[in-house]
C-alpha cells in the first residue's frame, strides 16, 4: 500500500485503508474516500486533486497521506 499523496497524476487506485483519527476518518468517507472505491489522481503536490465517484475533490498532501491505496 502507498499514500495518496504519492500517486502520479493520472493513475487510478482503490482505498485500502484511512489512517487517522476517528472524526477525520469520518470526514474523509463523507467525501467518498471508502474502502474499496476506485479514485483517480489528477493532481499531486502541495494539493492533491482526484475524481471520486464523478466529483472533483481538493484535499491537502498532509491529509492525502493518511490515505492508503493500491494501484488498480
């Protein structure tokens, strides 16, 4: 498993595993980042933009970190 913040821009990977605390866990599956669901990076570096589930999210690298995949 790799970090969201590490993916290159373009790849498609699927969450295995939220790393954080309760309520940021939380937050992270009201955005759509699920175990299992398949996110595709557009953008990395200070700001890591994907598409999940047909929406466009923003998130910081810091929190892109605690977000654990693997390549589909």
């Amino acid at each position: 498993m790799i970090a969201l913040n590490s993916v290159r821009p373009g790849s498609a990977v699927r969450v295995k595993k939220l790393d954080g605390q309760g309520d940021l866990c939380r937050r992270l599956r009201e955005m759509g980042f699920l175990e299992d669901t398949v996110v595709r990076c557009l953008q990395s570096g200070a700001a890591c933009v994907c598409m999940v589930q047909h929406t466009r999210i923003g998130i910081s690298s810091q929190l892109a970190r605690q977000i654990l995949v693997e390549p589909v």
